[in-house]
C-alpha cells in the first residue's frame, strides 16, 4: 500500500486534531499513512524533507494553522512557510505536496474553513497523487 506523510504544526492543537483527523479518515481508504509533528509552520517543510529523504511516500499534506497577531511575524511566518513548502514540492516533483497551512486573522476565520478546506485540500492530494502515478 502507497504511504502518505502527515506533517502538522504543534500550535492550535485542538484544531490541528480536527485536521488531522479529517485527513486520516480520507486518506485512511486508500493509503497507509505516518503523522509527524513540527514545532511550528516555519519548520515543517524541512521536517518533511527529513522523513522523504529516508522513506518513500506518494503524498504529503502539510496541516497548520497560521493566525495573526499584533507584530509582523504573521506576515514572516505566513510567507517563508508557503515559500519552503512550494520549494518542496518543486524538488521533489514526483511527490504530489498540498498546502493546507489556513492562514487567518482570527478564530472566526479559523472555525469558518478549518473543516472545508481540510476536507477539500486532502481530496485534492488524492487527486494529485492519482495524476503523478498516472
């Protein structure tokens, strides 16, 4: 069976739960899959560099929550992980890569798309992975 990597921040880990299960229970259907934790979004996609350096996977998702705060480390964070993350997938072009990193000003935002876009971005990694392996 194909394995999919789940890389997930440590912030928000309520909500990081909701996203992570959501993912497993899609992916759970068609892939095995191994859960790993970043500390934050900044280091998850060097962290998911480690893992396919040493494993194969057809597919990653990348789960965490960005929200902004008083300073301008939301707009740094925001970019160089989005940056990183792209750079990944650009590398390692035979690995379908989804972003599902929800950048948001608040909790509102954060309880508005949490469930729609996990659920949205994990089917679209299915349907990334059957597109690569095609």
């Amino acid at each position: 069976m194909s394995k999919v990597l789940i890389v997930h921040t440590g912030w928000y880990p309520e909500s990081i739960e909701i996203m992570n299960h959501i993912s497993i229970e899609i992916l759970e259907k068609k892939y095995s899959f191994e859960k790993v934790a970043a500390p934050g979004a900044i280091e998850l996609a060097a962290l998911a560099k480690s893992k396919i350096l040493k494993n194969e996977y057809v597919g990653i998702i990348f789960n965490g929550v960005v929200m902004r705060g008083a300073t301008s480390h939301y707009d740094l964070i925001s970019n160089e992980t989005f940056r990183s993350i792209g750079s990944l997938a650009e590398n390692f072009c035979d690995i379908a890569v989804i972003n599902n990193v929800i950048c948001v000003e608040n909790e509102d935002q954060l309880k508005e798309r949490l469930e729609k876009n996990t659920k949205n971005n994990t089917n679209a990694l299915m349907l990334l992975i059957n597109e690569k392996s095609g």
